[in-house]
C-alpha cells in the first residue's frame, strides 16, 4: 500500500532525563485527530540516535499501545551496518509495525551498488513495508535516481522520504516517477511544491505543527484545488524555515511545550536548548500557554 499524505515524524518528550510517556501519549492523541496519514517514531526528529536499545523497543510498544490501531505506523529504523538494521527490524516485527523509514547508509559512504545491496538485504529480511531514506547533506551520500527505480521494483520497498537537498534531482525523480511508488518529502519547504508535481505527501518534523493546515494544503492539492491550496500554504510558509535554523528537533520541542502538548523541551545531547533570539522569533507564531493556577481552577469551578 503506497504510504500518503500528512506523516508525522513524532518527536520522543524527555523529562529528567527519562522518556516521558505522559506527554507521548497526549500528543499521539493530539495528532490522531488532525487528519494525517501515519506516525514515525524513532527518526532523526525522535532523536534516536540518543536512545538506548532498551528505550528503542519501549518507544515502539508504547506508540502501538497508544495509536491502538487508529493509524499506521512506520518505525525508523536505519544504520550504516546491515545485519544490525535487520536486527532491529526483527525486534520491531514482534509489535505489528506495519513498516519502516530506514536512511541510507552514513557515514562509510557506499556506492550505488552498496546502497542497492543494502536495501535489498533489509527488504528480503522481512514482509514490512519499507520507506527509504535520501538524505545525503546528514549521510554523506545520495541515493542516485537510477537507483531509486532499481529498488522501487523490490515489492515491499513502496516509497522514498526525498530530502536530497538538489532540487534537479527531485524535480527529475517526480518527472520520471517508478510506478505505484510513493514520493514523499522530506523537506519541509517543498511540500506545495511536491505536491503540485505528482508527490505523494511528505513525512515532514514541522508538521508538528498548525498540523491541520498541512493536512488542508494536502486535501486541497489532491481535490484540484491548487488555489485554495496555495492560501493555506502561504500560512505555513513562513514559518516553518524557523523551526531549523537550529538543530531539529529543538525548536519543535520548545514550541511544543510553550503550546502546552509535551511537559518540557528537553533534549540529549549533544543537542541543547535553541537560543533566546530563536525563542523571540517562534513566540509570534507559537506563544506560551498560560499556566493554569489555582485561582482560575476555582474561577472555573464557580462559573460551572
């Protein structure tokens, strides 16, 4: 089943240095009901790389626990040294997934016959779905177009998360799309435009969000609506270079707690906290929420 529309590349919420499964929870419920498509946990947004593999598999049972079925889930699961990737994709088979996000090999920096091999290792290790990954300005290496086509005739390689940073090369990818394969970006900045051009959706850390307007600009595209589409996009447009002029995900964190949806904005390092220039900018679109205090527990209680 090709993967479309609005995907949620969900951030993981740390209080006290431990995953804090309160606030996972209200927000998978948040997300739930704004319209997207699917959740990702444990991708580059989820700050995986900072995860034990304790807290890997609990972040997988926890998000299966709290979607209960109302959406599909991929997991990231990606890495430089195959045999461990299909490890951890069979630990993630256990919980039903219904598929992974995996990235290209870093860092080692494969040649497209690597790649290839890599991927094709992974697909025939497993029944899951499988989304790649191209992401060359974090991994070292791009995901040529020829190689993309290569995999898209693996039966359960059914998409690609485009973030390549050349867009040549994903205006020619959308141009010569491999058949029933989805197209998905993974920069941000590109949703409208990807969607005009025949893309399937983006998997997409800023749709965190005004998650519902993301989900509109979608809907409309994909109705004929590319006008009233635009309108929506223009609200989003200006906000979301915002959101990585420092590393992701801290800014969505930071925004996520003044909205009141995650306890803190903590992250692990070597991420810290985004600087007050940053937090002047993002509090014109996302202002604090006001603390609840006794006294307006009361208000309440009286006015009811």
């Amino acid at each position: 089943m090709m993967p479309k529309g609005v995907w949620l590349p969900i951030i993981t919420p740390f209080k006290g240095d431990k995953i804090d499964l309160a606030s996972y929870k209200r927000l998978i419920d948040h997300y739930i009901d704004t319209g997207i498509s699917g959740i990702i946990p444990l991708g580059t947004t989820g700050e995986a790389p900072v995860l034990s593999d304790f807290e890997f598999e609990e972040m997988i049972e926890y998000t299966m626990l709290y979607v209960n079925g109302r959406l599909p889930v991929y997991v990231g699961i990606g890495g430089n040294y195959t045999a461990q990737v299909i490890k951890k994709v069979k630990i993630a088979e256990y919980y039903d997934i219904q598929g992974i996000l995996s990235v290209c090999p870093y860092y080692n920096k494969p040649s497209q016959d690597g790649i290839y091999a890599h991927f094709k290792s992974i697909a025939e290790s497993t029944d899951l779905d499988i989304i790649i990954y191209n992401i060359p300005y974090r991994t070292g290496v791009n995901i040529n177009n020829d190689t993309v086509h290569r995999l898209a005739e693996i039966q359960n390689i059914v998409g690609i998360k485009d973030a390549c940073g050349d867009i040549k090369n994903t205006l020619n990818l959308l141009m010569n799309p491999p058949k029933d394969f989805s197209i998905l970006t993974g920069e941000d900045i590109l949703f409208y435009t990807t969607l005009t051009l025949g893309g399937h959706g983006g998997i997409m850390a800023s749709a965190h969000l005004k998650t519902e307007l993301f989900v509109d600009v979608y809907n409309k595209v994909k109705s004929h609506q590319p006008d009233s589409a635009l309108e929506s996009w223009k609200k989003l447009y200006e906000f979301i270079p915002l959101l990585f002029m420092e590393p992701n995900p801290a800014p969505i964190k930071y925004c996520l707690s003044n909205l009141g949806l995650i306890d803190s904005p903590e992250l692990r390092l070597p991420l810290t906290q985004i600087s007050d220039s940053l937090k002047e900018k993002l509090n014109c679109f996302f202002p604090e929420k006001p603390a609840v205090t006794n006294k307006d527990i009361i208000r309440s209680v009286m006015s009811a």
